[in-house]
C-alpha cells in the first residue's frame, strides 16, 4: 500500500517487473493512478521550438516572436507536460504553499524525459533569494538534484518577483535578472541544458541563456521544462 502525494489517498500499485526482479532497485509510484492520468502529455502535435502542445507541427506565435526579437538566435527547449488545471494545482502547492515532499512527483513526471537529456552541463534556473528564504529551498534545484549532476552557474537578483504572479504582458517587458554565481568560477564550453519547471511565455529562460551566451560565448544552450 502506498500513498498518492498529491491527493492523499492510499492506494495499491499494480506489480512491476522490474520491482520483482530487481527489488530495491524500481523506486515506488507516489501518484495514485486515478492523479496521474490527470497530468497530460504533450503527444505528437506539438512547437518543434519550445515543445507547446497545439494542431500542428508549425512554430507557434511565441517562438516566431521570438525568432524576430533574437534574429533566428532562438532557444531549442523541450517539454514533457501540459500546463493543464493539475500542473497548475501542483505548482501552487509546491511553490506557494511550500508542499516540500511534491517534489517527488515532479520528480515522477520528469525522470524518463530527463534520462534522455545530454549534455556537458546542467544548470537548474535559480529561484529569487527571497523566495528561497521564505521557502527554505530553491523550487527547481530540489526537482533535479537527484535526477543530474547540476551545476549552479547562476543566480538571481533579490527584488526580482516571480513570474507566475505576473500577466504575459509583465512577463514579457520583465527585465534581466540573472547573473554568473559568483561562487562558481572558470571557463566552460560545450552543450548547457537549462532546466526549469514551466515553460511560460519563454523570458525566464531567454534572460537566462542570455546571461550564460554572454559570459560563455562558446557553449550552445538549450532548455529542458516539465510543462509547457
């Protein structure tokens, strides 16, 4: 018997192969089977630029603004979910709230896209200090930490706000907040993987593929989000 983190309720998985064969090695489901069928994968439609569920397979609006503002410099970025009323309800536990342990979920839901993901380098985008203060941990470090080998190459100025408190608008004309960790020092190159929870209107991650092609004209840099 297992409980679903994000209802609640007890449940009993059904058996895994993998569980009897290598026990210890298959780490339990902490969603119920009713909860994870409530969060939606992106299926075969979809932005080949920012992974944006829709009926084709064209560059949606977005991305073509941001091909014109970036001049064709755009940013690849892959999704996995959904930004559907039960990513929605998760993010504001996990984020709002300070629902710590939903984190496994998020970890549940991303862990077979992020066995895929290769790269030189990790990075995790950084949460505000003074959302981290009032939290008591950086939202998108805790998803990834135990999936990759992170590395903490930015971070965030104070006073910032966060974006999912604003509306496109507010998010889109949002200046640069992001800088190099001033404890992390050297040259890197080679291929950067962004990593952020949600994928919104993309000028989070833009900012922060920005800050790292400035320091680190060399590296390419992608992005990897749970949901879109």
């Amino acid at each position: 018997m297992s409980l679903c983190l994000f209802c609640d309720q007890p449940f009993t998985e059904d058996l895994d192969i993998r569980r009897l064969l290598l026990p210890g090695k298959s780490k339990p489901s902490c969603l119920c089977p009713s909860c994870r069928k409530q969060f939606e994968a992106i299926g075969p439609a979809f932005c080949p630029q920012c992974g944006r569920r829709q009926d084709n397979g064209k560059i949606c609006q977005d991305c073509q603004k941001w091909r014109r503002i970036y001049q064709g410099n755009f940013l690849q970025s892959q999704a996995v979910y959904c930004y559907n009323q039960a990513f929605h309800d998760l993010m504001v536990r996990y984020k709002r709230y300070g629902d710590y342990l939903l984190c496994q979920v998020l970890q549940e839901l991303a862990a077979p896209a992020v066995k895929k993901l290769a790269a030189d380098y990790f990075v995790p985008v950084p949460t505000s200090p003074e959302h981290r203060k009032k939290r008591g941990y950086d939202t998108v470090w805790e998803i990834f930490n135990p999936l990759l080998p992170l590395t903490p190459l930015l971070a965030k100025k104070a006073g910032a706000g966060a974006q999912g408190e604003k509306d496109k608008k507010a998010r889109m004309q949002a200046k640069q907040n992001f800088f190099l960790n001033p404890e992390f020092g050297g040259t890197i190159t080679g291929k950067i993987i962004l990593l952020d929870d949600i994928y919104t209107t993309g000028r989070t991650l833009y900012h922060a593929r920005d800050a790292i092609e400035t320091a680190f004209p060399e590296c390419q840099v992608e992005s990897f989000s749970i949901s879109r």
